[in-house]
C-alpha cells in the first residue's frame, strides 16, 4: 500500500530539532546585529533608518528563534512503510516526496557539529532518479541510525529478490 499524499507522515523530527533551529536563528540574528551596529557605526543613516533597522533585527530575532523552530517542527514530517520512505516539507510550499524501497541504492546517516551537541542525526536516502536524495532531517542519533539500517536491510532485501 503506497501512502496516500491527502495524509501526513506520521512522524516528526525530534523535539531537539526545536532548540537546533532556534541555535541557528540565533547565529543568524547575531550576524544580522553585527552588520546593522557595522551601518549605524560607519554610515550616517537617517534617524528613521537607525531606528527602524534595530526594531527589525529584533523582530527577526522574535521570529527566527521564537516562532520559526515551531513552524518548522510542525510541518517536517516524514514516515517509512513496507514499500516507501516519504517526507514532507515547507509551510507555504509544500514538497512531498516517495521513494519507494526498490528504488532506494545507498543510506548514509550524517551528524553535523551542531547537530552533534542536540544528539541528532539526518538520514538520506539516495537513489538513481534524477530527483537524487531525500533527507529526513534532525531525527535522534538512534532512531537515524535505526531508520538508516532497516532501510538498508530492506533495500538488500527487494534487490536480492528481483535476480
């Protein structure tokens, strides 16, 4: 039975994907100050404009660190079945994407230096259609590691059957 698009996958990251993405919201609103502070210092601005560009880095901050995690974890989904791995992704755009076990070639779990200190691992699945590689991101190091192997196994498994 393949999964019906109407539904969503039944599984979200993992709840320490929250804080992952409001780390890098963060960093991205720290960068975004340093460049505003870098204006204000060097270039004479318009008082309108030296005080408007600090009330949006704060409003970015709010929503990258505040609101923007949230919305990420609510709409990442993904889920594994006997015949497919499918994900969905975006909130004004949505991706959704199947690949189906027989089409599935290699399984690579992968763990970056932040995702590291959240214990957290992304799985890809990688096959031979010019879609390439589906990424099933920021699931615990374990359950990556377990998703990681069972695929594999039944990938192994569909190819040992069709010779």
């Amino acid at each position: 039975m393949h999964p019906d698009p109407a539904r969503s996958p039944a599984w979200t990251p993992s709840r320490n994907a929250i804080g992952l993405w409001a780390v890098e919201g963060a960093v991205g609103t720290l960068v975004l100050a340093l460049l505003v502070t870098g204006l204000e210092v060097f270039l004479p601005l318009p008082t309108w404009l030296a005080v408007l560009l600090p009330v949006l880095v704060v409003v970015e901050g709010v929503v990258s660190i505040g609101v923007r995690p949230r919305l990420r974890y609510r709409v990442h989904r993904w889920e594994v079945t006997a015949e497919a791995v499918y994900t969905r992704t975006g909130w004004l755009s949505r991706t959704w994407t199947l690949v189906p076990v027989s089409r599935i070639q290699t399984v690579d779990v992968t763990r970056g230096a932040v995702q590291q200190l959240f214990g957290l691992a992304s799985v890809a699945v990688l096959t031979a259609s010019s879609q390439g590689t589906v990424r099933i991101p920021h699931l615990d190091a374990d359950v990556a590691a377990r998703v990681a192997d069972d695929l594999a196994h039944r990938a192994e498994l569909v190819r040992d059957e069709a010779t």
